[in-house]
C-alpha cells in the first residue's frame, strides 16, 4: 500500500484542572505500512472519563499520540483473521489510521446494530454497568438502587437493567434535559438535578425505604449523601468519582457518612471491567435480547473531525454529552 497521511492527537501540556484545547495538538504523521501489515481506518473513537486522570498521572506521554478506545474498517491486510473490509476494535483511537500486527485487534461481527454500539451498549461501557451492577454490585429484584451520572454512557444502562430488575430507579444528573430524558425515556422512577438540588433530600424523596445499592460513579458529595442512606447489608459498587478527576492526584471530597457502613453492614467494593470477560457471551447475549425488546435504550453525543477530539473530552467532563460520546473519524 501507497503512504498514508494519518492525523492525530498528542498531548502536549499536563493539565491543571480542566483540559483546555492548548493541552492537545493535532499532528499530520506520513505512515508506510509494511506489506504484512493490517491497516486499520479508524471511523469513531470512545471518549472517556478516565482518560483525564491519564493526563496527569502519567500514563498518556507528553508529545505522544494519545490512546483511546475505536472501531475501524480494515483497508489492508494479509491476515485472514482480519480481511480487508472488516471491522474491529482497539485501543489506538486519538488518530485517523492505526497500524496492527494483529495482536492488538478484536473482530466485530455487528449483527445489523449500528458500529457505534460496540463502543457502548455493547462493548465495553455496556459490560462495566452489567458487571458492575450484577456482579460487583449483585443487585437483587425489587431492590432500591441509586444511579449517579445516570444519564451517561454508563449510568444509563445501570438505570435500564434496574428497571429490567424490577428495582425502584432513582439517577442523579446535572440538566433538566437529562431529568426529562431519564424519566420520560428510560422510564426510572425518580430523577434529579444535582447541580440545583439537595442530593440527600432528593434521596429521602426518591428512595423513602432507603438504598440497596448505590452505583457510584462520581465520588465526593454524592457519596457522601448516599452512604448516610444506606440499607442494612447494602452494596456500593464503585465503578468511577468523575467529580474527583480534575483535582490534583484525582483526590475525592471527603465522605463524613461513612460510619452508616458499620451499623448497617455496608460493602464498598472499587471494579474494573476486565474483571468481567468471563462473562462477556452472557453479557452480550442479554444486551442484545433487551435492546430487540425496545427496553434497552441508547443516545449518542457524536462530535465530528478528528481535530474535535479535545473539545469531546473537554466537554464530557463539563457533562455536554447525554449517553455515550463519541467522535466520528470517516463515514462508515
Ligand atoms: N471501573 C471501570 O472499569 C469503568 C469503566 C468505564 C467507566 N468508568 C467510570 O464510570 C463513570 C461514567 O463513565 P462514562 O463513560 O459512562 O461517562 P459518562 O457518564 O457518559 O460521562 C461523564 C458524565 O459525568 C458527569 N459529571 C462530570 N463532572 C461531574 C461532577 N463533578 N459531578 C457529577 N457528575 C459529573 C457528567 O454528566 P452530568 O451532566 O450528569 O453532570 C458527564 O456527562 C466514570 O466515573 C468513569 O470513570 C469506570
């Protein structure tokens, strides 16, 4: 194959506090794939919150490309694992063109759902709530369960297995878009406006009875309202604290609840989603039967451009996306 022009992303200044676009840089890199290389066109990137706390603690280089999850369309290779025109996922997004042994990639063989959804629903945003929620979290039917960032990638699939549980659903957010889009769309039962209301008092409204389990993605006041209203022998999966990503050393508020852990026999217990490939074939042969049934939703914030990446990761930390955000790198 001919040299390819591949933009990218690199990161070129460690943040403090909030990125700002002078953070990133976008790059041009002239690429010659070897023969026996796999080319891999990425089409769109996962923007992710963990990605901040890369920033600072070293894991993204400065002056390097950064990494990130994508789905691609094979363009060249020898490989008849990955046949020109196929697709697959990797962890080289943050650039147009990644170039692969092989080692690196995972076929995917959508079955009619769109492309996007294997960086979701069905990929790894997907299996973080299902794992976390059944297993990390083993939510029980009927429970009460407590769903912060839940109108995100995420919490909004958290929210909807709860609702297939038969749980009583209450998600905290910070619009009133999104109250609306998690009562009226995904159908939870009580929904509120961090950003504007008590969290403690909303939860005394939301769940009387108290909570069986708090699926904690935000760390700090959210916790600390959460953990004060726990119920005997309930359960915190602790799946992220976004609220604590831009703090220097990703440090969180301080919890002042936490002796309710004791009378009450609480579990906080921190997952990772590798955690739960054991489980994948289940995992996806649920998702796919629920979203058939109309009651697993999804929303998309797609951003377009390779060079809008920064402003995706800007934005998702300020809470611009509802669902998952995305970046479209070509046409599909
Ligand atoms: N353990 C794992 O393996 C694993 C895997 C994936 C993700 N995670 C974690 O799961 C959580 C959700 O990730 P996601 O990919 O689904 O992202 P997401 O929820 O789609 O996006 C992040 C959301 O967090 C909310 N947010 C931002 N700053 C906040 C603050 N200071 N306080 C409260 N909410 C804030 C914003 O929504 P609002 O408008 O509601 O503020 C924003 O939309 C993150 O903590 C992430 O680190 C963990």
């Amino acid at each position: 194959m001919s040299n390819l022009t591949s933009r990218e992303i690199h990161l070129v200044a460690r943040p403090d506090g909030l990125p700002a676009a002078a953070d990133f840089k976008l790059v041009e890199q002239q690429l010659a794939p070897a023969k026996d290389d796999i080319v891999v066109r990425n089409l769109y990137m996962s923007v992710d919150p963990a990605m901040r706390p890369a920033l600072s603690n070293g894991q993204m280089k400065l002056d390097a490309v950064m990494t990130g999850g994508a789905v691609g369309v094979v363009t060249q290779s020898a490989n008849t694992d990955y046949a020109e025109g196929s697709y697959v996922i990797h962890r080289s997004g943050f650039r147009e063109y990644h170039i692969s042994d092989g080692s690196d990639l995972r076929l995917i063989e959508p079955r009619g759902e769109p492309l996007t959804t294997h960086l979701h629903v069905l990929g790894g945003t997907g299996l973080t709530a299902y794992g976390g929620l059944l297993v990390t979290g083993a939510l029980q039917e009927g429970e009460n369960l407590f769903v912060s960032a839940a109108a995100g990638a995420v919490g909004s699939v958290v929210c909807q297995i709860g609702k297939i549980k038969n749980c009583r659903v209450a998600g905290s957010c910070g619009s009133q878009e999104k109250v609306d889009h998690l009562l009226n769309d995904l159908g939870i039962d009580y929904a509120f406006n961090y950003k504007t209301q008590s969290i403690a008092k909303e939860l005394h409204i939301g769940l009387p009875d108290g909570i069986d389990v708090y699926f904690e993605n935000v760390g700090g006041a959210h916790l600390d309202a959460a953990c004060g209203q726990m119920r005997p022998l309930g359960r915190i999966p602790v799946c992220g604290m976004i609220s604590a990503y831009n703090n220097k050393g990703a440090r969180s508020e301080g919890v002042t609840t936490l002796s309710n852990m004791i009378y009450n026999r609480v579990t906080m217990r921190g997952f990772v989603v590798y955690e739960f490939e054991n489980i994948r074939e289940q995992f996806l042969y649920d998702m796919r039967t629920w979203m058939a049934e109309g009651r697993m939703k999804y929303s998309e914030t797609i951003k377009s451009g390779i060079e809008a990446a920064p402003e995706a990761l800007i934005g998702l930390l300020q809470g611009e996306n509802t669902g998952k955000m995305l970046v479209q790198l070509a046409d599909a």
